[in-house]
C-alpha cells in the first residue's frame, strides 16, 4: 500500500492527495480529513474510496465544484459514481466525475427549491439505453437511501445520458441531439400514419432501436447492401410507407449532416408496414 502526501483536507471525510504512481487523487473516508494538514503523510487504505483525474483541466473543475456540496450529498455521489464504474466493463471517461457531480447538484438544488425540470426524452432513453437506464435507476435508489432525497423519474433518464456519454466517449450534447433526433422521427411517424404508437409495447422498443442503429450507422459511415427487388417490391406495395421511409431518411441527413444510404430506405419501410398493419 502507497503512502500519500495530503494537498487539502476539503471536509472531514475528504482529502485532495498526491499519490505516488497516479499523481494527485481524491480519497473518501469516514473522518478522514479531520485534522488533517497540507503534508501530512497518509496511508492509501485508510481510505474507502479513491479516484484519479488524471486531466488537469478535470480536477479543475472537480475541485470548484467540491466546496458547493453538502458532505452527505458529495459522499453519496462519489459512491453512485464508483457504483457505476463497478457495474460497466467498459471503462468511463473521466469526465462522468465532473458531469454527474455537476448534474446532480443542480438537480437536488431544484428539488429543494421546489422546481422539477420535466425529461421529454425519458420514454425514449428507456428504450435507446436499457442497460444505462437501469444503472441511473439504481443510482437514484442509492442517493435516496443515502441523503434521503428522492429524485424524480425524469432524472433517472438523464443520468442514463450522462452514463451513455461516459461510457461511449461521446460528448452529451451529441447523445442528447439523437434522443431528440430519435423524439422528432417518431412523432413524424405518429403524425403521418394517423396512429399512436403504444410505448410500453415491443414494436416500439424495436422502432427506436432501429432508428438508434440507424443513426449509430450513419455516424460512423457503415454501408448497409440493399436488397434491390425487395426495394422495387416495398415502393410499389406500401407507397405511403415507403415515401415516409425516405422523409425521415431526409431529416436524418438534415441534422447530422451526413449522407445516409439507400439501403436504411428499405429496413425503415419494413418496420413501417408492421407498424401501420398492427395499428390499423
């Protein structure tokens, strides 16, 4: 076990730190930073938790953030925070320390105040994100049991995001622009075939997964053959589909400023069809 350098005891029960391997770190720990003073030497398993920053501009911000936060809030979301990493395989930006932290500290300022800011997406972040929806799931059980505040159900879609965006890399204002991409192809498809699509029901799911592996495919550039006859067959037996098919093609291209193939036509019309024939 390492032995560490103290930087700054930020409250009891958390110290900035100099690591020796991973440079400066952020230790969690019941009276930890009680009395602690800037070199104090300190040993790496006293603490309950540990996490690095390695980027400059990360710790930062982390570290404006810190004093903003109340103990028992920043403890119980350092621990929804390690709690996500502990359940993904694939390894998390960094960046999910600050944009989570920042989130939910806005987000709990809001209840307090008795503002709740309403998710449009949260049906459709469900369904795009089934495995991140239920980790925000169970990290707003855990902020309840730890603070006692109670998050409503539209930020646990927004926390999936946020989970999605660390896990992909992705930026979140991408992730939220194919939520709302996703939002604005399925009420174009409401609209024009004069029907209400059931959102708990399994052709939904399949629709935005659709779309989302649609989108997924457009961004990164992946060809889809299309099967010629089959594309005759549809334009000729299902008109309205298929030209509905192609609007939503349209729109697609619009926001994302990238051509998308032919071939998403015919799978698009495809889904449609079933979807129309089931509504009728």
């Amino acid at each position: 076990m390492a032995n560490l350098s103290v930087s700054k005891a930020l409250n009891n029960n958390v110290i900035i730190a100099v690591h020796p391997e991973y440079g400066e770190v952020v230790l969690i720990g019941k009276g930890i930073g009680f009395n602690r003073k800037k070199d104090d030497q300190i040993e790496e398993n006293t603490a309950e938790k540990l996490f690095v920053l390695k980027n400059e501009k990360e710790q930062e911000n982390y570290l404006k953030l810190l004093p903003l936060l109340e103990d028992h809030l920043l403890e119980a979301i350092i621990t929804a925070t390690l709690h996500i990493k502990e359940n993904t395989s694939e390894p998390l930006n960094e960046h999910i320390h600050v944009a989570l932290t920042d989130h939910l500290l806005f987000a709990v300022s809001r209840l307090s105040k008795g503002m709740e800011i309403n998710n449009p997406f949260l049906i459709e972040t469900k369904a795009l994100y089934p495995f991140e929806y239920k980790l925000a799931k169970e990290v707003v059980t855990l902020i309840g049991k730890k603070t006692g505040i109670h998050l409503p159900e539209g930020e646990v879609g927004f926390i999936a995001l946020h989970i999605h965006s660390a896990l992909t890399n992705k930026n979140l204002s991408d992730v939220n622009q194919h939520s709302q991409l996703v939002t604005k192809l399925l009420d174009m498809i409401e609209e024009q075939l004069d029907i209400k699509i059931d959102k708990e029901s399994v052709d939904y799911m399949r629709l935005v997964r659709h779309l989302r592996f649609a989108i997924e495919r457009v961004m990164t550039g992946e060809k889809v053959d299309e099967p010629e006859k089959i594309s005759s067959l549809l334009k000729e037996e299902y008109p309205l589909c298929y030209n509905l098919a192609w609007k939503l093609i349209k729109v697609m291209q619009q926001v994302m400023k990238k051509q998308v193939y032919d071939a998403e036509a015919v799978y698009l019309t495809m889904h449609l069809q079933r979807l129309q024939k089931k509504n009728k």
